[in-house]
C-alpha cells in the first residue's frame, strides 16, 4: 500500500512540476546522480555543459531519497545520468518513471557481467561499488560517454577527445595505485572498512579487504562478524581499520575497543571517501583526487 500511495504522488508531482524553459539555458543541464559520476562527466563534456549532481558531497546514495525539490531537478534535466546496479536503491521506481519522459542514461548498464561482483543470484546483489576498480570504471565512463554523443552528435569529436584524455590519466593512477598495494601485501596487510565497498578495489590490485557491513550501508553488523572481525585483525598484525566518509563511525570504533581488550593497539583511521567525493576544491573533491587521496591514507597508516 505504501509504495502504491509513493507511485502516485511521484506521479503528481512529476506532471506537476514546474519546469524551467529550457529555451532559455545558455548550456543544456546534465544532472548525474552521484559527485562521483558527475565529476567523470564533466571531464568529459568539458564547458559544453552544466553538469550537477542530485546528492551533495558526503550523502549517502545508498539510503538516499528524492525529494520534491530533486524530482524537479530530474525533470528539468536536458538529460540524466544515474549509476544503476541498485546503488540508488531508493530511487529505483523514479527512473522507471522517468524512462517514459526523460533522457536517461545508466552508466553501469552494458558491463560484461563476468566483470561484476555478486553477493548473491538477485538483481541487487550486484556490487555496485565498480570506481573502486579503475579498469572497469573506464569501460562504464567510456560507455556512458558513447550515449552522451548519441544524444548530442554535433559535440561527438570533442567528447572522444576529452573522454580520450580523461581515461589516459586514469591509466595512470591504476599504475600508481598497483605500486603502493605491492608494497602492503608485501607486509602481509588487509584493508578493513566500515562496509564493503572495497572489494572491486581488492580485486583488481589482489589485496586482501573486508568490511563490517555488507555491500549496503541498510545492513547491520552482527556480533559474529565484530567478533570474527577482531580475531582476523589480531591474528593478521593489522595496524590499522578504516572509517568511511559517508557512515557512522561507531562500529568500526567497537573493532578498535575489541582489538584493545586483547591487548592489540590498532589505529582507526579516515575517512576514507567510498560513496561520495569530498566539497568542492577540496584535495578529494575530484574522483581522482578522492583516489588519490584515499591512497595516501591507507598507505600511510597500514606501512609499518
């Protein structure tokens, strides 16, 4: 019944809204859904457009939800980008609505599915964390900007050219950040996070991770997993956990305080930046600045 009564006035509200006269934008308006995934595209439309995003620096797009005010953001909208494998879980039934009405974009849709990592047979057991994975962040950048000529032809050569350049400086933070990584696996260390965000990231630079929580913030540790956690850390000589920008730092505190009670000191460090970037014209307010930066923290607290 609720989500019946949320379908109706989404509908209200999105015949309702008021929209601005797009005739008069001196740039068509692009509103990607994530910092991270409008930051891409910008550097890839250059000033071509005016490019925003829905949720602010340091929101969480896992427990995300539209507001009027965004509904007629989207609306307005020349065109919409969202990241798609359920990372906007909340705001699934929107661009189902949308699809109808609106230029659409998902960045995610057409990667190879043996790219993916699942936790489960279900649609949303999708591990949508995939910038954490550089190579496959390039293939979605890269498809994303193929629908972005599509939709306008006459900009084509400018966004492969930009897209072009973009993914080459992308190529070469990936080697920056297997150079780092070798040298902690050399050290026999793991990264612990808050959630499992990290695990893309794990996999392509084959460096051990784990997370407290599962692949959504929505999930709640058990005392199991603290438990086990802690003994993992003990057993391993890990120097240090991780807290993450976008969530509560009180259970990754609660693996501190049972690291401590058996006798092994552990610094927590962070924030690491997992869903969101930093403020603008902050070190970490670009993704390869979050990347970057991210880096420079894990490294600098698990080298012994």
């Amino acid at each position: 019944m609720r989500k019946i009564l949320f379908l109706i006035l989404l509908s209200i509200g999105l015949l309702s809204c008021k929209r601005e006269d797009k005739t008069q934008r001196q740039k068509p308006l692009v509103v990607a859904t994530t910092s991270i995934l409008a930051d891409g595209i910008r550097n890839m439309l250059g000033d071509k457009a005016d490019v925003r995003a829905l949720m602010p620096a340091g929101v969480d797009p896992h427990l995300y939800k539209a507001s009027v005010r965004d509904l007629d953001l989207l609306q307005e909208a020349d065109m919409v980008v969202y990241h798609g494998l359920f990372l906007e879980g909340k705001m699934t039934e929107i661009f189902e609505k949308l699809s109808y009405s609106q230029n659409l974009i998902n960045a995610a849709e057409n990667l190879p599915e043996e790219l993916l990592l699942r936790s489960g047979p279900e649609a949303h057991s999708v591990d949508p964390h995939i910038w954490f994975d550089l190579k496959i962040w390039s293939i979605a950048l890269s498809n994303t900007s193929v629908a972005l000529a599509a939709w306008k032809p006459e900009w084509k050569q400018e966004i492969e050219q930009n897209t072009a350049q973009y993914l080459n400086e992308l190529k070469t933070l990936d080697q920056e950040i297997q150079v780092k990584v070798d040298q902690l696996k050399s050290s026999n260390q793991a990264l612990i996070t808050a959630h499992d965000a990290f695990a893309y990231f794990g996999k392509s630079y084959q460096l051990e991770v784990k997370g407290l929580q599962g692949l959504s913030t929505l999930s709640e540790p058990g005392l199991r997993d603290l438990t086990g956690l802690i003994q993992f850390i003990v057993d391993r000589n890990i120097h240090a956990v991780f807290a993450e920008q976008t969530i509560s730092p009180k259970a990754i505190e609660a693996v501190v305080a049972g690291c401590a009670n058996q006798n092994h000191q552990i610094v927590m460090a962070g924030p690491l930046f997992t869903d969101s970037l930093d403020a603008p014209d902050t070190p970490a307010g670009t993704y390869i600045g979050m990347v970057r930066s991210n880096l420079q923290t894990i490294y600098k607290n698990l080298n012994p």
